[in-house]
C-alpha cells in the first residue's frame, strides 16, 4: 500500500509539473527579435529637439528661400504667417499637407508656388517631420526675441 500511495504521489506531482508547462507555454510572450534593419521604436520628440528639427526642415526644404522669419522676403514672413494662424485658430500642418486653404494674404502666383511645393516635397516628409516644422514656426516668434 506505501507503494501504490508513493506512485500515486508520483503521478500527482508529474500532472502539476505537466499542468505548469503547459500554461507556460499557452501564454503569449513578446517575440523577440534580432533583425538588425528594424529600427527600435523611438519616443516622442520633445519640444526644444521638435524646435531644432523643425527649424533644420525649414531650411533643408528651402522654405527659408521665399519665407524670412520676421520679414517680408518674396513672401509673408513666419511670424506674419503664425499670428494669422493662431488669430484663427487655424491648422498650419492640415494647410502644409494640402488639406486646408490659405488664410495669409497672398497672390496668386503666391499660391501656385506653396501649392507647388507642398505638391512636391512637403508630400514626401512624416507627419513626424510636419509637427517638428509646426512646432517651430509656432515658436518661432519667441525665439527670433530672445536673439
């Protein structure tokens, strides 16, 4: 009778063990993978890195040519732009992905130009990247004062 109450023992203890194996292994687990070509997700940019990612964007995508920042150039200047758009409360990245109109006072040929332009490389940059020269031409203004 110790015999069969030890092998019954035995047996218990191999179904617990068996039991916990299996749900060890039913449960999900992140995959982990070691692909060197997939980036690691990245937080959120913070505001001062959105403002100087914003402000390279403004010039490696040659809005600084016709847009000076506090003056007119060949046309209306960041800070001009910016007090349009916050007096409105109107969105600069829907007008900069070509889903909204312009509000500033511009010219026709103004218009053919900026509709050109986001036509082409503005289509080409990440929301990411359209936030970053958002955030710096809100900014803009305060930044031009403390120079």
């Amino acid at each position: 009778m110790l015999y069969h109450l030890t092998n019954y023992k035995m047996r218990l203890f191999s179904v617990f063990i068996l039991g916990l194996l299996l749900t060890g292994c039913l449960t999900e687990k992140p995959s982990v993978t070691n692909d060197p070509t997939q980036a690691p997700p990245r937080t959120e940019l913070s505001q001062d890195s959105k403002i100087f990612l914003g402000n390279r964007l403004f010039s490696e995508k040659t809005c600084i040519t016709c847009h000076a920042i506090d003056s007119k150039h060949k046309a209306p200047s960041v800070v001009e732009i910016m007090q349009v758009y916050k007096a409105h409360d109107a969105d600069i990245v829907a007008f900069l992905k070509g889903h909204a109109k312009p509000i500033v006072d511009t010219t026709a040929s103004q218009v053919a130009i900026m509709q050109d332009n986001i036509d082409g490389f503005l289509k080409k940059i990440t929301d990411e990247e359209l936030d970053a020269i958002a955030t710096y031409m809100m900014h803009v203004d305060e930044l031009s004062k403390k120079q």
